[in-house]
C-alpha cells in the first residue's frame, strides 16, 4: 500500500432538513480527487435528510415507560430507540442494543441526542448505502469528479472500552476486502481473509474529526481508494453487517 | 483536530528471536517526529521476542483433540490455543473465542498460523505494553526522538463481518481519550464521552500496513499524538480492555 493522508473538513453552519450534503462540503473548500474517499458523520446526513424526531410529538409506550425507568432514561427517548429497532438483542445497563432496518446491531438505535436541535433526537438515515449513493453522485454531477464515499458512526463493541467510527452506508469504495488466495511471507494461503475496509476507513476519518463542537463532521482519506478498488469487493455497508443466521453473539 | 498522514513502513528481511524491532525500523529508513505513532505488527513483536511455538514439540490434551476435531483444526494448534488462554468465553463454529492474559478477548487466543515459520504458531508477546514501552524507548535511545508505539492484532468482532486492526500494546499515546465535559453544537454535554483513540490508530495504521507477503509489518501515523496527548488519558493498551464485570457480552 501506499502512503495517505487525512484531512478534517470543516462545516461552519448548522445543517438543516433540505440542505445538499455534498453542496456544504465543496462549499467548505473540499476539491474532489479520484483517490479520494469522503467520510461524512451520520449526523449531518440525517439531520439533511430531515431524519430528526421531534420528542414532544412521541407518546412513549408502557413498555417504554417501563424501560426508560430501568435505564434511567428520558422515556420519548426509549420509545424513538424501540420504533427504531426491528430487534432488541439485548438490554444493557445504560442501553439498549437492538438490531436496526438492514440488520446492523448497535447501541439505542443509533438514536443521538448530542447534536440535536434542543427537544429533538437524530435517528439513522433511513437508507445510509443510498444516501452515500446520492452524495457521491452529486459530487460527481457539481465537479466531474468521482470519489468513494463513506456514511460513519460513532459506536460501542462488546470486549473493548470506548468507541470507535464504523461505516454504515457507502459508495465507490469496498467497504470488505478478500485475501483470500494472497500467501504470506512462506507462501502459506493467509487465515485472515476477510478485511473490513469500510470499517477502518472510518476509524481513520473518526482520528480527524474530532470533537463535536469543533464543526467537522467529515474528513477525507486521500491515497487508498484506487488500491482498494483494484483488490475488489462490495460497496455498500450493508455489507458489513453479519447475517444473523451466522452470528454467535445473537 | 489537524490533517494526519499514514505511512507504511516495509522492513525486507524475516524477523527472528533476538531481533531489535526498534533497530530494524529503523534500519528500513524511518525517521521518527515527536508527532509519530509508530503502530506495529504484532507478529514480528512476538517473532522477535522468541513468542514463536514449535508443535513437534505440543503433546495434544484429550479435549484439545475433540474441539480439533470438532473445529477441523489441528490438534497441536488448538493445544497452543487454550495453553494461551485464560477461560475460553465461547466456541464458534470455526474459532475458539478465548480471554488471554490481561483480559482481552480475541478468537483463538492470538495465536496464529500465517506468517510463522513451518512447523511453527506465533502467539502474542508475553506482556504487549512492556513491548511498546521497550521499543519507545529504544527509539529514544537511539535517536533521542520520543515517539508512542502500539502493537497491532488484526481481529474480528461480533455483529460485523472482517476483521480490523485493534491495539493491544502502547506506550507515549492515550489509547481512551475521554470528552466528559466537552459539549456539543447546542451546548450540551456529550453522550458518547471515550474515544478508543489506540484503536483508532491502529485502525488506521491496518490500511497502510498491507498484504502479509508486502512485507509491510509497520507504519507510522504523523500527526496527531501531540493533539491526543493534550487532551491526556493512559497510554496502556490495557485500557482498552473491559473489566468482564462490566461487559454483558461475558
């Protein structure tokens, strides 16, 4: 591989339901180059696509009442985690771990109430792999040029302390990478076969971002795409997310 | 937060026991910056530090010889497998998910096939952090530069598919950095308040780090340790463990 860098990218105004995701990040001085991926955080997706749940127009559920006195949380918000959920996995005891639309496992949802205009939580992107589509495309339509890019999240795991950034859409980049067939140092078929792509891409943008408040919810990763496109492998998140037919820990 | 570059580092020769990592990278060229996170493959850590097993020499128990054969692995590495392990915390269909020394949990203990000279498993350095605190120093030494070193494992996780790169060694770098305090666009407390920046790191450090047969066991990430450091948290990839009290995945 060779060596890349990357940049934070700074939004200095609020986003707002309607805004043009990739409009506020060529505004923000970004200049698209083919070996680009763009990482964007969720928040601003959303918050663009109106993907923002006005909490005094939730009812909350008995067994959201129930729930949120449990976890000790705001019981509106224990209702926008459950209507988002097609699973819960598991009840933590600050969280809820449920498995969402397209069978990505996290915490509450994906429901953030950081970052939210006050009263409000943001929710997932009702289709992450196609908002990246779109912003991909838009950047494709504004300046010739296209780059991959990648929808991030900022998520817990089980085992380990703290959170780390994963990909829950993407476009234009293989978000897994097979080894399969590759040898190591004697020749030998390599074991780990499989690697997630998409998932340190984001871990690599989340080292830039930063802190909330400092307005940067996207970065780019500039100098690895075209590499990754020659090794092959699908472009969506969906992708990454493990058939629950073949998940032990479900 | 400031752009960051990632550079792979490619170091020609088979590592052996007795090998000085540090001299080695910096034979192949490297020169260290206060602003360096050196991230390094563990497996040329361990095969320097003789953590290398021959099987001629592995006695298989009887229940190592029935989860072999269960698995489809071969006895003598399954052997290895729980002589490394702590408690195994389950078994997969293809994997045994182990708890080592210090309490991480890993599939198959760490220990692996690939890249060990025939005949031979590399496990995982003895005491990981002492290896990174070692080569930080030995850098120190020979160039007067002080870098932070992590040791990198390459493993997968529950829920998602691939693998990633993970720290499971540091030293000179907050591995948690923890943003209690800080607030978000509205003024509000964060929810999600540490960061796994050694994972991070080493996430980033796994895209440049290649293919096994590269020859790429190393990279250096330049230009964020002096940020991190800032904002303080431990430099131990111990950190990053979760007391199996907490962790409702155990």
């Amino acid at each position: 591989m060779r060596p890349f860098e990357v940049r934070p990218i700074r939004i200095e105004r609020e986003v707002k339901p309607g805004d043009d995701v990739a409009e506020l990040i060529l505004d923000a001085g970004y200049e698209p180059h083919p070996d680009d991926v763009l990482a964007i955080a969720h928040t601003i997706v959303s918050k663009a696509e109106g993907a923002i749940v006005d909490l005094s127009e939730v009812e909350p559920s008995p067994f959201a009442e129930t729930l949120a006195e449990r976890l000790g949380k705001d019981p509106k918000v224990v209702e926008v985690v459950l209507r988002e959920a097609e699973t819960v996995v598991r009840v933590g005891p600050h969280f809820i771990l449920t498995e969402v639309r397209g069978g990505m496992v996290c915490a509450n949802s994906g429901v953030d109430e950081s970052n939210a205009p006050p009263g409000h939580v943001i929710v997932l992107p009702e289709d992450p792999d196609a908002s990246a589509r779109r912003i991909r495309c838009r950047i494709r339509e504004e300046t010739g040029v296209d780059v991959g890019v990648i929808i991030t999240d900022t998520q817990g795991r089980p085992f380990r302390e703290g959170v780390i950034g994963v990909a829950i859409g993407a476009s234009g980049v293989p978000t897994l990478v097979d080894r399969r067939g590759d040898r190591d140092l004697y020749g030998r078929e390599l074991e780990i076969t499989v690697v997630a792509t998409g998932d340190l891409l984001a871990a690599a943008a989340e080292l830039a971002m930063g802190q909330a408040d400092e307005g940067t919810p996207a970065a780019v990763i500039r100098g690895v795409r075209r590499a990754l496109i020659d090794k092959g492998g699908p472009d969506t998140a969906a992708a990454l997310v493990r058939d629950p037919g073949e998940d032990i820990f479900r």
